[in-house]
C-alpha cells in the first residue's frame, strides 16, 4: 500500500478548511503517501543525507545555491485569499494539468496530487509551507516554500 487515507493524515486538517472549501473530487486526488513510500520519493528525488529541508547542505540539491533562479512572493497572493498562485510560479512551473506532483514536507511525509488540484487547492497546501518541495514527476522545475512567504523557483538536477 503506498498511500493513506486523508482522514488519517496527521495534517489532514489544512484539507477541511472551513473557509477553504475543497471538493469531494479533489479530496480523492489528495493522496497522503505512507511512510516507507514518501522515503522512497524524498531519497529518489530530494535527498539520501537529510530527512527535512532545515537540515539540507550543499551535498544536496536544495541545498545548492545554484539550484535556484529566483524567489518570489506567494504569501502576500495567499493572504488576499486570491485564487491564482503567484504569476511567476505559474509561468515556472509551466506543467500539464494531469502531470503528477509531490508535495515533499520530509522524508517521511510527502503528498501526491495533480498539477491542476494543487493549484485549485493551494492555500490549503500552503498551511504547511516551512520549505516544502514541489516537484513534478518527469519534470524538472521545482518550487520550494518557505516559511518566510518566499517561493524559491529551481531546477533539479537529471535523474
């Protein structure tokens, strides 16, 4: 088994939102991954040394300057409660909207959806953005959220 249920997702509570209303269709394609499943996606994509993004060090991609072209501002668009993500992730992350997308908080704790929910659905994602790592599967641009209302915008190196 490789995912479990949302109802039993420790942070499942960013997905019932009151003000943040998300469809029962889009609740199914919020699939939290089990433990031992989201440590195969974080060591495959993010990072065989650490296990969450305050420990990354230049022997990691994220943790490589170089990795990351520019930062913008997502918070100021997600307190204004606006529906768009911030125009410059968009025009980055310039994905298909049935690509499938990680949502990597650590090693033991990532989130699978759809390029498409996550963007209907971001500021509740973003309830958890203490430099959280989105990517793509088969793609190589990344974002990742920090905590600061920043979103760095990168590109990960080729598997």
């Amino acid at each position: 088994m490789n995912y479990i249920p949302l109802e039993q997702y420790k942070q499942a509570w960013v997905f019932r939102h009151k003000d943040l209303p998300i469809t029962p269709e889009d609740l199914a394609l919020i699939k939290p991954m089990t433990e031992a499943r989201a440590a195969n996606v974080w060591c495959t994509f993010i990072s065989n040394e650490n296990d969450h993004p305050d420990f990354f060090t230049d022997k990691d991609w994220p943790g490589q300057k170089g990795s990351w072209s520019q930062s913008v501002d997502w918070e100021k668009a997600w307190e204004n409660e606006e529906i768009h993500l911030p125009a410059e992730l968009l025009a980055h992350l310039d994905w298909d909207n049935n690509t499938v997308v990680y949502f990597c908080l650590s090693r033991g704790n990532v989130i699978e959806t759809r390029w498409d929910v996550f963007k209907r659905c971001w500021q509740n994602f973003l309830f958890m953005s203490d430099g959280v790592i989105l990517l793509g599967k088969k793609r190589q641009q990344v974002a990742q959220f920090m905590a600061t209302g920043q979103v760095k915008l990168g590109q990960k190196p080729p598997q």
